[in-house]
C-alpha cells in the first residue's frame, strides 16, 4: 500500500491513477495524517448502463455480492396503506 501527501498527489495524480488502476490502494495524507484512501474500481460484475449511472454519480456500486438468502430472510416493511398511496401521489406531484 502506498501513502502520499495531497501536495505530492496533485503534482503527481496521474501516476497514482496508474497504481489505483493496477489494483493498489493509496492512503492520502493531509499533513502526514491520512484522510482518505484511493482504491481500485472493479468493474468486472457491472454492465455498461450501470456504469454510466455510478460516472454520473446517479448510483454506486455495491460494497459487497448480495446474499440472496439472507435478503429474503428480512422482514417486510409496514406501511399503513394510506401513507404509501399519499406518498406515491406527491412523489407523482414532483415531477
């Protein structure tokens, strides 16, 4: 793992892309004290549509494969019926 001062990054962004890109994670510093981390984005799973949806900042990837079973374990939500039609009107009224 590589570690780098924004100063550093920004003179140098391209060449820590590059790394990102060649899967290594970079910790970014603010005065030696790290504030973020630059990872590599896998791609490989997502079709086309949905990565025009996370460039335009409109979605984001998920952090983890869904675990099917365990999703259809989890308890339903309640809504009083009311509410979600009220919703659903105004939701309809917005646009």
């Amino acid at each position: 793992m590589r570690s780098v001062n924004i100063a550093e990054l920004k003179n140098g962004l391209s060449k820590y892309l590059r790394y990102a890109k060649s899967g290594e994670e970079v910790i970014i510093r603010d005065r030696n004290r790290p504030v973020a981390k630059l990872v590599p984005f896998l791609s490989e799973d997502l079709e086309e549509q949905e990565l025009r949806l996370i460039a335009a900042g409109k979605m984001r990837p998920p952090r983890e494969k869904l675990d099917v079973e365990k999703f259809l374990k989890m308890p339903a939500p309640r809504v009083a019926g009311h509410k979600a039609v009220e919703a659903l009107l105004a939701d309809r009224e917005e646009e």
